[in-house]
C-alpha cells in the first residue's frame, strides 16, 4: 500500500496553510488537528453503527486509500465534493486518471459556461451512483455534520447520491452536535476560507448551508459508508 499516489495539492492541506496565510496563525496548536484518543475513536464507531452507518477502519491514510477504492464497483458513475481528506489519501490523484469509474467531476469541470456548470453539478453531479467526501466533524454520538457554501455537497449527501462514502480522520471527532458546530465555524470554515484565498483568490469562503445527518436512511441503511482513519487529515 505504499505505493498509493500522492496528495494532488499540498499545499491546501491544513500544516500548509498555516504556514502560508496568517489568518490562521492562532489554530496552529488547535486540538482539531489532533488524532482522537482510542476511547474517543472507539465511541464515535460504535456511535455510528449503532446509528445504522457502515464504518471502515483504517489506520493511516494509505490503507484509507485502498479502502475507498475498494468500495466502488467497476462502472459506477462518481462525483467528489471538494475534500482536503481526499487529497491528502492520494483519491484524487487516482480519480483523475484512468479508472473503472466514469468520473463526472472531470466532465463538469470540462464544462467552461458557469451557468452550464453549476447546472452539471446540480444534476448529473449530485446524483451519481457514489458520491465521495468528507464531514467537518464526526460526534461520539454518531452523527456527521458538515456544510458547504452552494449546496451542492450538502444535497449529494442527504439524498441526491446512490451511495456516499465519508472519508475522515480522527481529528474530526468531537463529543456531540453542540461540539460539532463548533468545530466546523471555528476551525474548518477558518481552514477551508484560508483554502479559498490561494485557490480561487476571494476574501473567505462561507457556510450557507449545514447539515448535520444523525442515522442512515431507514429506506436504504448502507447507503452511507464511513471511512474512519486513526490519523489526523483535512480540516
């Protein structure tokens, strides 16, 4: 498994980020950046089965990498919201290469009219067959939280996908929602506006929308699969 590629942009991961914009110069010692502890890690996988989730895990970022690959039959159709956590697994690497998958990230990004784009990605990009992505936290109670600034990520996961996988490390676990809220406006939309600025040169990025899904879907229970690694990854 060391042989698995390698993070498509380095310099957005979080360690990268805090050297390059000083906004963020007060999180460099956040404990959001820290591995959770194995009660707390233990706490929130049991959390998560216990609320119908199906949790992988894995113990560093390389067998993440081979866990995800292995979830996805050979011609599905999939889509990823943008995910530091990807990057830094190498997935995006892989996805931007030849696979048994017909990527429809590429065929959007392909598309240069914005409004032609943003339509791609409310259509054909939020109802692939497995959407990938990460959460913001995952709670010891089982939940997942996360938000996004268009929409679009939060819709993919909450029903628009066949199946989403959640790719995390364990420096997303906080104790419950309360917990959760406050990791995600605290520590990632601080990251991910640090992000924004070098990526697409904007002042910050912001959270329009929150989401915090605390059971699987009744209807279709495995749909959502949890990769859980015992590292700290993304914000």
């Amino acid at each position: 498994m060391a042989g698995h590629p390698e993070n498509s942009h380095p310099t957005h991961t979080f360690a990268a980020l805090v050297k390059s914009d000083a906004a963020l110069a007060e999180l460099a010692n956040s404990p959001y950046t820290k591995a959770a502890s194995e009660e707390s890690f233990a706490a929130a996988k049991a959390a998560l089965e216990a609320n119908g989730f199906k949790v992988t895990v894995a113990e560093n970022k390389a067998e993440a990498f081979e866990t995800v690959k292995g979830l996805i039959p050979a011609g599905s159709s999939v889509n990823n919201a943008h995910s530091t956590t990807l990057e830094e697994i190498g997935f995006i690497t892989y996805l931007k290469g030849d696979t048994e998958w017909n990527n429809v990230h590429a065929q959007i990004l392909a598309e240069t009219d914005y409004a032609k784009q943003g339509e791609l990605r409310r259509t054909i990009g939020t109802t692939v067959d497995y959407y990938l992505t990460s959460v913001a936290a995952v709670t010891e109670t089982g939940a997942l939280a996360h938000g996004d600034l268009s929409g679009s990520k939060v819709g993919g996961v909450a029903f628009g996908a066949g199946n989403v996988i959640v790719v995390a490390g364990s420096n997303k676990i906080v104790k419950d929602e309360d917990a959760a809220y406050k990791r995600t406006t605290e520590f990632a939309l601080a990251a991910e506006s640090a992000r924004a600025r070098d990526a697409y040169g904007v002042p910050a990025s912001a959270l329009v929308n929150y989401e915090v899904i605390k059971k699987s879907m009744p209807f279709n229970p495995n749909r959502i699969q949890v990769v859980l690694i015992k590292e700290s990854l993304g914000f």
